[in-house]
C-alpha cells in the first residue's frame, strides 16, 4: 500500500510504502529513499541507517 503526500497546492512530494512486514520507507518525489521506520525495533533511521526518532516519525525526513 502507498500514501501520497501533497504539499499545500497538491503537488506530490513524497510517497510513503507500507512494506508486508509491517515497516515503511519513504520516497521523495524524485524515488530516492529518505528514511525507514522499523516496526520490530519501533525507530525511525534515515537514508544513512542512522536512528533519527523512537516510533514512526517518517514525515519529519521530508524536506
């Protein structure tokens, strides 16, 4: 499953995956990976694997 998110005129900027196994990674428009959210650990790493926030806090890597 994948949520969109708009910027305030609609544009889309990033795009938000529902993996099978319960995580989540986001994309920016351009389909590079920002971040995951990991459920089993239940953190937030960014692009580099580095632990960003405890619980998913996936909108806050959007720039």
């Amino acid at each position: 499953m994948e949520e969109l998110i708009r910027n305030e005129y609609g544009q889309i900027i990033a795009k938000v995956t529902h993996l099978p196994n319960g995580d989540k990674e986001i994309r920016d428009f351009y389909g590079r990976l920002l971040g995951r959210y990991d459920s089993q650990s239940d953190c937030t790493r960014d692009f580099y694997g580095r632990m960003v926030a405890k619980g998913d806090c996936l909108g806050m890597l959007i720039k």
